[in-house]
C-alpha cells in the first residue's frame, strides 16, 4: 500500500473513483509492482503484467513505479518514528520496527503509544498495520498478517519468510499455520525444507531473539522536552533548547565526560524534523557555548526555523562525548587559554562550515606527500606531534608540495647526476646551485608488484635565486632505462 498512497500524497494524479497500479519493466514485460486499495480489490496485484490486468479492468490507469521516491518516504516516516524511540529500523520496503523497551512512560502503556503512532500515520494518509511482540519478527508477521492481536501460533505458514515453493509444500504436507509447525522436531523439518527453516520459526516463535540494528547508533546522552500542545512560536522553542542544553551538561558532569558533537531535533506536529548539529573542536560541556554554536548554526541557515503548525516535541543528544576533567584556570595576566582558542575554532567551523577550517596532521609515512594530511578542525582524534628541527639551517624540504608532482624536463650532465636546467610551464631554468640527492625509497610493498620506485630529491636554485625541490624518478639503468623528472615543491 506504501507505493500507491506514496502517488496519491504527492498530487492526486487521477479521479478518485480510477483505480491504478504502479508498473514497471521486468524481463522485457511491464509488470504491476503495486496497485491501490481499489485495484487489489479487484484482484489486480503484483506481478500481474499490465496487459492482463487491463484485460481484467479496462480502466485501469498505471503510472511508473518510482522506488527511490517510496524508500524516501519510508525513510521520513522511519524519522518521524524517533519520536517514540531511539531503536529504529527500517525492514524491506514497508516495513519499520521499533524496539520500545523503556520507552513508553510518555504515553501511560504500550497501547496508548501504538494509539499515538496509528493517529500520525493516519493523519500523513498512510494506511498502517502495528503490532507488539517479544522479537522483531513476530511482531512483523503480526503486522503482516493479522491485526495486531492475534497470536503467533494461529498465523498461517506464508508468515514465515520462506520461498512460496516451500509455504505449498507445508500446506500440501497439512501443515497449515505457525503452531502446526510449532510442536514438530525441528530436525526433520530441516531436512525436509531446508537449514533455514528452523532458525525463521524459532525467531518467529520467541525462542530465538535477534536484536535489530538501529538506523542511528543511540547517543549516549538524550534529554528532550515534550509539549502537551505544539509550541507555535520559535522563541519559545530556543528557550527550551537552552534549557535542556544545562541539562545535558548536568549529565556530562556527572559522568565527567564532555561533548564533542551535539544534535537537536525539533519535532514538528505535521511529522517534519528539523535537525541541527555543532561540532566543538575540544570536549565541552559549557552550556553557553553550546547555546551559543546553536544559535549561529541557526543564524547561518538559508531557511530559518518555522513552526509551522508547532512542534510537539524537542530534543538533544550527544553522539559523541571524551572524558572531560576540570582545568586550571589560567593566572591573571596570561594570555589567550585553549579553551578561547577551541571557542574561536568552532564558532568559525560553525559559521563557515565544519569542512572549510582545516588542520594539519602527522601522516605516519616517509613518503613527502604522505607524511602531513589535513583535515577538519573538528575531527575527533589524537593531537598531531611534529618533529622538532634541532638547527637554524633553512628548511630541508619546502612547505608548499604540489599534488599531484608536475612533470618536468630536465638536461642533466650525467644520467644519473643533478640538472643542469630543466623547462617548467614553457620557461626554461638554469641551475647555479644543487643539493643531493635525498634518497627515498618506495614502499616495499608497491615494489614488490613492480610498481614503486626510488625517487632521488635534489635541492637546486636557477639564475633568478628561485629553489625548488625536484626528483628523479627511479634509479638510471636499474628500475628503468630513462627516468622521469618531477618538480615536486617550492622553498619560500
């Protein structure tokens, strides 16, 4: 049903009264992926090619079945199911379960959440069935195959997720709903049907518990605010922001950790979530600044925040948090402490974006390019040690490398000596001066497929007092006949 109410919320492509069906190409023939209420009714389902459904229902309008857009809204409502816990997964192409362990005081019991969530499906147009279980696939069986009340042992066997050849061959052997299969030895049924017989019923029966694997890994500290009637003013939201930002520092404090990462989720009465995030480049746990990167995240967004028709629930987690100990405050009279540095880096990293403040960090290679990587400011991970030069002596390689290095053509008096001149973006260079070589050798395990070789850096300065760090690359006559010269970086 999700494809074809899909169609019918996103404009109303047809009267009312025209049933239709979702078609699509398999092996040369269109075929019907799904139809709506009116169609299956009428016995028109999927895998019915379209030329015999029209057959059947001359009026029968189809429309091309577009996947993409119904996983897009599986995955909006899945979103909207955050609402009632942090254990969401989404099963195949309609189906979504929701671990609710702990989760139900909001709502009094497990029947009033399920109410809750069966008046917001309705409310989006969504046709929906729900069901509570022990494990996650009764409770699906339960879902697909009755109304949410039945038992397990009086499903039929089509609920086990078998073959269709294997569901005939049950039925033809008597047996025809769960608790049939349910008093047998498992041994023979799994000679019988197959290995995987035994492991599906006993999931199915309870006996067996496969945990699901939530879409978001559940943060580590969630504090949320739920509002009896949708807050319609973004004032009021912010000020709610605010105050379960000091609730969670409360809780980081008490673990004696800080965040690093801090999400909010706002959401709204007609099922939209708007979804914030600030990163800091150092574990905090200060609520004001905190308040202080949402609020220019908020300033910096294209569309800013709307109510709309309220928001009903707000919420804020952090997915990401370091152990955090009290600091020293610095002596009066000293200058800017790390804690201002890390405040100035994220409001620029929340300002600019998290990607454009970059840091550099220690590559653990010998290989130039591979020796010093950036990445984001932000980025958790272990604080980069350069080495430390011992001398005054000007810098052995330049700070600027070019990436990829840039080929060059170089006139050198022996094979396997420095250049004399060499031509670099149609000019042409002569060499006053020359250090090296600085040998470097490839990784071994690149030379052992033939294709690392040995790269001779040399130092050298032309007639105009401009250095530049070149290499050869590959040893003359050994790794190859004629090796190439490369203009690799450029002393300040």
């Amino acid at each position: 049903m999700l494809p074809s109410e899909n169609v019918i919320r996103a404009a109303g492509y047809a009267p009312p009264e025209t049933p239709f069906a979702l078609v699509e190409k398999r092996r040369g023939a269109v075929c019907i992926a799904a139809a709506d209420a009116r169609a299956l009714a009428l016995g028109i389902g999927p895998g019915l090619t379209l030329a015999d459904a029209r057959a059947r229902l001359p009026e029968l309008a189809a429309i091309d079945h577009d996947p993409v857009a119904d996983h897009a809204l599986l995955e909006w409502l899945a979103d909207g199911c955050d609402r009632y816990s942090p254990m969401v997964a989404t099963d195949g192409a309609q189906g979504i379960i929701l671990d609710i362990t702990g989760c139900v005081h909001p709502f009094g019991d497990e029947a009033g959440l399920v109410g809750d969530a069966q008046r917001r499906f309705n409310r989006q147009g969504i046709t929906s069935a729900l069901a509570l279980a022990d494990t996650p696939d009764a409770a699906l069986a339960l879902a697909a195959n009755g109304d949410g009340r039945s038992a397990v042992a009086a499903l039929p066997v089509t609920a086990l997720r078998v073959d269709p050849e294997t569901h005939l061959a049950l039925r033809r052997a008597g047996l025809k709903t769960i608790g049939d299969l349910a008093g047998r030895p498992r041994g023979p049924l799994a000679a019988r049907f197959g290995t995987a017989m035994p492991v599906l019923l006993s999931r199915l029966l309870g006996e067996e518990d496969v945990r699901i694997t939530p879409r978001r890994t559940p943060p580590e500290v969630q504090v949320e605010a739920r509002f009896a009637e949708p807050v319609t003013h973004a004032e009021i939201a912010l000020a709610t922001l605010d105050r379960l930002m000091r609730d969670a520092a409360t809780i980081l404090s008490d673990r004696g950790r800080g965040g690093r990462r801090f999400e909010a989720a706002l959401f709204r009465s007609d099922g939209h979530i708007a979804r914030l995030g600030v990163n800091s480049g150092q574990p905090t746990r200060d609520a004001a600044i905190i308040a202080r990167l949402f609020r220019e995240r908020i300033d910096a967004l294209s569309d800013p925040l709307n109510p709309g028709f309220g928001y009903d629930l707000i919420r804020l987690t952090v997915p990401v948090t370091e152990p955090l100990i009290a600091q020293q405050l610095e002596l009066e009279g000293g200058g800017v402490t790390d804690a201002e540095l890390a405040a100035l880096i994220d409001r620029l990293s929340t300002r600019l974006g998290r990607g454009r403040v970059r840091r550099f960090a220690v590559g653990d290679s010998h290989i130039p390019e591979q020796t010093a990587f950036e990445l984001p400011v932000a980025e958790p991970g272990s604080p980069s040690i350069w080495p430390q030069r011992e001398t005054d002596e000007p810098p052995l390689r330049p700070l600027h490398l070019f990436d990829p290095p840039q080929r060059i053509d170089v006139t050198a008096e022996v094979p396997d000596g420095p250049p004399r001149r060499f031509r670099w973006r149609r000019t042409l260079h002569e060499v006053t001066h020359a250090e090296g070589p600085e040998r470097i050798a490839a990784e071994w395990w690149k030379r052992r497929n033939g294709k690392g070789l040995t790269r001779d850096y040399y130092r050298i300065e032309d007639m105009r007092g401009r250095r530049f760090w070149v290499f050869r690359h590959g040893l003359y006559g050994v790794e190859k006949p004629m090796p190439d010269w490369y203009l690799h970086g450029l002393f300040a």
